[in-house]
C-alpha cells in the first residue's frame, strides 16, 4: 500500500529568531480535523515556534481567513487544515481545486503556507492521513511553512535589482534617458 512507504523528509529547520504561525482549520470533520492540528502543534512547538489557531466553516473559507491574516496581523507562516471527502456530487472537485488554487496563489504572492487540507475519497483514508502516529499530514503542513519561512528569511535580506533602475552615476556615454539597464 502506496500510503507506507517510506517517503525522505527535510531535517526540521532552525530558526535564530522564534517563528509565529497562524493554523487555519476547517474542522468539518471534527476528529480529524483535531488530529490535524495536533501534528502541526507539535511540529511548530518542536522548532520552538509559536502558533495561533482560527476556525473557519469549511474549506473554501480557510484561504479568505488567511489572506485576511496576511493583511491585518503579524504572522511568519499559515497552515491550512481541512478535510474534504468525496461525496455524490461534484461539490468535492469544486471545493478541493478552489481552495488548493486559492492556496497556491497566497504562495506565489509571498505567504509562507503548509496545505495541510486532505482530498481523500472516505474516510478511512482520512483517518490515517491525519493521524499524528501514522502519516501526521499535519505535521507535514507544518514542517512545509516552517522550511519556507526559513527560506524567506535567509533570502529576505538579500537584495538584488529587477529590471531598470535609476543611474546616478552621472557618467557619460550611458543611457540618456535616466535609467540604466543594469
């Protein structure tokens, strides 16, 4: 069975200055959803982080909450929790593609965020992805936020230019027009 093999996982990242991160959970499927955020308290704890948990009505909601997060308070990193299963409708395409999309997006801008929201077709399936004892999917969101907060602040000091930028070199020969093509 493909869900015990053996898979490499990063050494957890150090951090110089400990980390905040906000857990946003959708606790539709409450047991679950509480073994979720149980492995993701034990991992941040573990990196000597410190954390913040917001419930939200379902999984669609949990990428809204964070970028509310994002723009009105102070966070490193997000973990999003959920559980969507399978059901008779295609309700379940449109909430695990929307909310993975919407995740995904917060990522591009610059957020640090562990997509911890399992798909899974029953609830077994369920039952051992969030099992901190078993495959610990929220640990694993956990551990991602916390490797990209590590990356955003090892690069986040370091500066280089995009594009133009203005010269004010005053040299001559160089561009005419103020800016330089370096």
């Amino acid at each position: 069975m493909a869900g015990h093999e053996s898979h490499y996982i990063l050494p957890r990242p150090s951090f110089d200055e400990a980390v905040k991160i906000l857990i946003v959970v959708a606790p539709y499927y409450k047991d679950i959803a509480d073994n979720l955020i149980a492995g993701a308290k034990a991992e941040i704890e573990a990196a000597g982080g410190t954390w913040e948990l917001v419930e939200v009505p379902g999984a669609l909601e949990v990428p809204t909450a964070i970028g509310i997060a994002e723009r009105m308070s102070k966070f490193d990193g997000y973990v999003a929790l959920g559980c969507v299963i399978r059901g008779e409708t295609t309700h379940y395409e449109t909430v695990c593609n929307d909310s993975s999309r919407a995740i995904q997006l917060l990522g591009l801008q610059g957020l640090c965020i562990g997509n911890g929201i399992l798909t899974v077709e029953n609830r077994p399936q369920a039952e051992v992805r969030a099992d901190p004892e078993d495959q610990n999917k929220g640990g694993g969101a956990a551990a991602a936020a916390l490797h990209l907060i590590a990356l955003a602040r090892k690069w986040g000091a370091q500066t280089k230019g995009i594009g133009f930028r203005p010269e004010f070199s005053g040299r001559s020969g160089g561009a005419t027009d103020g800016f330089s093509d370096v």
